[in-house]
C-alpha cells in the first residue's frame, strides 16, 4: 500500500483495487475434475390430450316401443300410473312396476 501521507486524505477512488483482468493472471490455473453423472430416475410423462371426448348419452326410447299394434288397434304394453294419471307410463322391473316421476311401485302378482 502507498504510504500515509500528514494532512492529505486518500480518495476512495484511490484505492488499490485490482482489476478483473488482474486476478486471472494472478490465481494459478485450476484443474478440471470432471465428476461421473449419477443416473436419476425420471418419471414418465403423461401427455393431456387438447380436447375433452364427447360424454355418450343413451338415446330416448320413443313412443312405438310402449305400445303394440295389433288388427283391433292400440294396446298399451305397460300402465299408466295410478298418481301421475295417463301419459305417465310406469317402468317394468320384473316382479313390480314402477313410476319414475312420482315413485309409486306395484307388484305383480305371482
């Protein structure tokens, strides 16, 4: 460092600050030691595709398959029910009938 001078203040400025150009040329060369990679599991990518696929919906019996047309006419396949009153057809389960809007249910007799 420069010698302290009576009365006269160094700037900062002034200060011995070495220079990036500097310190490469002062430091030794550094060896490269190259490390072996460690294998890391990588999980699996699941990929999402753009567009939502369409939800399948049933398609609506239409009114042909309750009832059945014989030479007399019309003959309704299934009942009415007894709550909900005509154009209420009730569900064939087997051994009862069953309304979907109100919920009454009848049973066949054995």
């Amino acid at each position: 460092m420069a010698e302290k001078t009576k009365g006269k203040k160094e700037a900062p400025a002034e200060k011995a600050a070495p220079k990036p150009a500097e310190k490469a040329a002062e430091r030794p060369a550094e060896k490269v030691v190259e490390k072996p990679e460690e294998k890391v599991e990588e999980k699996p990518v699941v990929k999402r595709k753009g567009k939502k696929q369409p939800k399948v919906r049933k398609k609506e019996k239409g009114a042909y398959t309750r009832y059945k047309v014989d030479d007399a006419g019309l003959t309704r396949l299934r009942p009415f029910c007894e709550r909900c009153g005509p154009g209420y057809f009730m569900a064939d389960h087997g051994d009862r009938y069953a309304c979907g809007h109100c919920g009454f249910t009848r049973y066949k007799r054995a």
